[in-house]
C-alpha cells in the first residue's frame, strides 16, 4: 500500500478523533493528501514526505568536525575574535554545545521586527555558550576562556537589553523549563548526546501507554508510530546513532536502540526519535532551521509528548526526572514551545 493510501485508509479508518485537527506525517515522497469527507466532517491533511539520507546527515555533521568548528561558532556569535589555541577542554565545551537540536517559536514580536531569524539563533548559541563559560563550568578559568568571555562582553550586552522585551512577549517560554542562558525567550535547545537515562525513560513510557491504553484513547501519533505501515521507519535516527565525530562524542549515548515489545514488537526507539524530529521546512533558506512542526501538527505532538513527559507522573517523578536528566527538561521546554504554538496559531522551527 502507497504511504498516501496508508494515511488515508488510517484516518478513514475510525481513528479520527473528536478534536477536528489536521496531522502532519513524515516520510520519503513530498505530497499533498487531497481533502476527504468522513462522517460528514471534512479534513485535509498536508502530509509531506522529506528524504533524509546519510547526506543530510553529513550536512548537519559539518559544522560539528574538527578545529573550524570553533572558528565558524565565533564568527557566528558577532563576529567575536579568539587566539588561534584554545585548551581541549574549552574547545570541547564549545563542540558539545554546538552538537545541539535547536527550536524556535517563531512568532512576530518587537525582537523580530528588528533581527532576522539567523540573528536570533546566533544570539541563542551566544548566550547558551556564554552561560556554559561563565557559570556551569567549575574548571578554574582558563587564559582563552577569559579571553573569550571579555571579547564577547560587548555583543552579550547588546543582546541583553534587546531581548528585555522576551519577558512580557506572549511566546516567552518560562525560565524554570531548560531556560538558563537562554536570553532570547522563545529559543531552545536539546543537547547531544540523548542521555541513556532519557531514552529508557522515554521508551518506559511509550511501552505504558500502548499497554494500558485503550486504542482509541491513545493519541493519534502513538496510533500511527504502531501501525505496521507507519511511515516513522527509524531509518534517519539510525544513521545518526552510528556517527562519533573525531572527538569520540557521539549522538545518542546508547549504541543501540531499546525494543519495545507485544503491541509494539517491531519498534525501537529509533521510531520514536523519527516520529521526534519533525518535517523538512520550505523556507530554511530564510530561516536557517532545516525543519519545523508545523501549526497543522501542533494539537497531535502536544497531545502525544504530553502523554509521555507528564501524564500521570507524581510530582516527585517529575522532580527527580529533572533533577537527573537534562534532556527531560529540555523536552518539558519544547513541549511547551509546541503548546503556545497552537495557542497562537504559529509553528515551531527545528534543526
């Protein structure tokens, strides 16, 4: 069967909910599902197929190989200069905050009415790294890293007061939820490599859901994960899992994916990760992420990351997950992006 016949004979199915909402899924052929009427509602779906091969990959990789890497970042960040040697350990503070899955709730705002998207995203690295240098390193201070924080002092102040609107923007996400460093309000980021402990605990809970779930109480997005046909292979992420950059880090600490079993035998969580990373953006050109979650999709990823990051979890689960697991928080943040996204009508950018 055809992917658009897959979806179509999904939904028409019995598996349309009552919210009424589009879903977006991701795949290998670009395509439009035309409008159908099922049970005197109607729906169109935008379903759009990317290709992601090993070149993708090696294109997000570019930026992630080597000393350029520090270079590039510097250039990025307002154009700051640096001596030619910096310690292993800065340079490795640098690389590994580079090697992140960076978001955006792109909503229009003062600060966009004056900055590009790529202006903002560097301000977001900027910061990000800056907040690493400055107070989550407890290395005593090197000659390059003080170097590095007085050259960037004069871009960082300029950031700071510009983004003193974020706080009273509609789409700031909240400080508490993976937003330190984060000066720019409706940025975030997701850093490599996935933590073991994460990915257990994300598997745990796909496995509960589909367990204890009745089918049509499980949102949609679990419903297609699970279908033998699902378009979700975990092909990409698999690539991804086998890359080590030359400095030994990796993107996922685990070499292995986890098996789901019964319901969802045939899955592992690299089809969790597939279904996780979104859908090849039209404009990237412009904004410079590759990917988003569009508004269409909004209702269907909020419902499902829901399910997974915080239902029925006690506040005491909630707290030791944050406490232990960066990237737990990391997604409370994101799924927080996604939720505002739906509230104000807009999407989120991934990459």
């Amino acid at each position: 069967m055809s992917r658009r016949l897959f979806i179509a004979s999904f939904f028409d199915g019995g598996l349309v909910d009552e919210h009424y909402r589009d879903v977006v899924a991701d795949g290998i052929d670009a395509f439009t599902l035309d409008a159908f009427q099922r049970a005197s509602i109607w729906f169109q779906f935008d379903v759009r197929f990317a290709s992601r091969t090993r070149e993708y990959f090696q294109e997000f990789l570019t930026d992630c190989h080597g000393l350029d890497l520090s270079k590039a970042l510097l250039r990025e960040c307002g154009k700051l200069t640096t001596r030619a040697y910096m310690t292993y350990r800065t340079y490795m503070t640098i690389l590994c905050l580079r090697m992140s899955l960076e978001f955006a709730l792109q909503y229009t705002c003062p600060l966009r009415a004056n900055y590009s998207e790529q202006h903002l995203r560097q301000w977001g690295r900027l910061s990000s790294l800056h907040a690493k240098l400055t107070t989550g390193d407890d290395a005593a201070p090197s000659i390059d890293k003080l170097q590095w924080v007085e050259n960037a002092s004069a871009e960082i102040e300029r950031m700071q007061e510009a983004t003193t609107v974020c706080a009273h923007c509609p789409a700031c996400l909240p400080v508490d939820t993976a937003g330190d460093g984060e000066s720019v309000g409706c940025l975030g980021r997701i850093n490599y490599p996935v933590e073991a402990q994460f990915e257990k605990f994300l598997a745990d809970r796909v496995q509960l859901s589909l367990d204890t779930l009745d089918a049509e109480d499980q949102p949609r997005l679990l419903r297609i994960l699970v279908d033998p046909e699902s378009p979700f292979d975990g092909e990409a992420t698999k690539e991804l899992r086998r890359v080590v950059t030359d400095e030994g880090l990796r993107f996922f600490e685990l070499r292995l994916p986890i098996v789901l079993t019964r319901d969802a035998a045939r899955l592992t969580t690299d089809n969790i990760f597939d279904l996780l990373a979104g859908f090849r953006s039209e404009d990237s050109d412009t904004t410079t992420y590759t990917r988003e979650l569009p508004f269409e999709a909004a209702a269907d990823y909020y419902d499902f990351l829901d399910l997974i990051l915080r239902s029925e979890l006690s506040q005491s689960e909630v707290a030791r997950l944050t406490t232990r697991s960066r990237n737990y928080n990391q997604f409370l943040r994101l799924l927080t992006a996604i939720e505002k996204a739906e509230a104000l009508n807009t999407r989120v950018l991934i990459d």
